[in-house]
C-alpha cells in the first residue's frame, strides 16, 4: 500500500510522486476529485501537488477534458520515486502495527 499525502512533511517532494503515482493508478478516472481521494487531501492540494512536479520536475502531464496522465516523468526516474515513497510506506506500516499492538 502506498502512502496518502499527508503521510509527509508540507513541501516535501514526495507528496508531489504519490499525486503522480495516482494519475497513473486512477488511468481513465484521474481527475482532480478522484486524486484527491484517492491520496486523502483536498482537491487543492491535489491540483497544486501535479502543477508543482510540473514545475519542479519538468514532468509532462496530459489534460484532456477533466482527466489527467503522466506523459514523462521528466527529472524523476519512475522506479526510483517508487523506490522513495514505497520504503516509507513500509516504514509507516511497521509504525501503525507497532502502535496498534501496544
């Protein structure tokens, strides 16, 4: 299971890679409404995190109509940023387990 948003510090990166990461999940259902929900933010935070990796990254999206998808994932290497935001999922899983079991 991947990490939602707010698993991570405001202004971290990684936010930005679990926004795309849902782009590519949701495939023909990636609209803002249904990223936002799917990562457990607002729409704006939503909107803001794909223009941001845009911006930041040189990521190339696609708009058609209401629907969002990764073209090229520009600067980022796509198993690397994975490889980012994955490693703390499994981090964060160990801590909900730990605390669960107290």
């Amino acid at each position: 299971m991947l990490p939602k948003y707010k698993d991570f510090p405001k202004s971290d990166a990684r936010r930005y890679m679990v926004a795309l990461f849902a782009l590519e999940r949701l495939k023909d259902r990636a609209t803002v409404h249904y990223v936002a929900q799917e990562i457990d933010c607002t729409r704006a935070e939503a909107q803001r995190a794909i223009e941001a990796a845009q911006v930041q990254f040189g990521v190339e999206i696609e708009k058609v109509g209401p629907v969002y998808r990764v073209v090229s994932w520009g600067a980022l290497k796509r198993t690397a940023a994975l490889g980012l935001i994955a490693a703390d999922a499994d981090a964060i899983s160990a801590l909900t387990v730990s605390f669960n079991g107290l």
